[in-house]
C-alpha cells in the first residue's frame, strides 16, 4: 500500500533510480521501522544546546584568563 505518491512531469536521467528508491522505502518502511526512529527535531535541539554551551565555555574560559592577566599586569605598571 503506497501512502504518498509524487508524479513528475518532466523525467531525467536519474528518474529511474529515484522511483526505484522510493518504491523500496515504501515496500519496507514497516520491516525497517522507521516509525520508531527517534526524534530528529529532538536531536538537533541537543546538538544546538551542546554547541551553545561550548561557546559559553570558552566565554568564561577566556574571562576566567583574562581576570588572572588583569591583576598581574597592573602590578607590573606600579
């Protein structure tokens, strides 16, 4: 049972392969489970949280530096 089906008008060279595709992706999605494949939404959240963090990290890495650096420069001027 095919639930979506796309037509094109035009085809191309790589029409053939396409149609073949998908025919196997719809004829298997049950026995590969796709439905049960997490989240991506959920995924890509985390990967930007981590991302965020990471700068974060180096923000207040490089404050915790430079709040060291400060001190010792100014008894170095008097």
């Amino acid at each position: 049972m095919v639930k979506n089906k796309v037509v094109i008008k035009e085809r191309d060279a790589w029409a053939d392969l396409a149609n073949f595709i998908g025919e196997m992706v719809a004829k298997y999605a049950d026995a590969m489970g796709l439905d049960q494949l997490p989240d991506p939404d959920n995924y890509l959240r985390m990967k930007r949280m981590k991302q965020l963090y990471m700068e974060l990290y180096k923000t207040e890495k490089i404050e915790k530096f430079r709040s060291i650096i400060i001190p010792i420069e100014r008894n170095a001027v008097a």
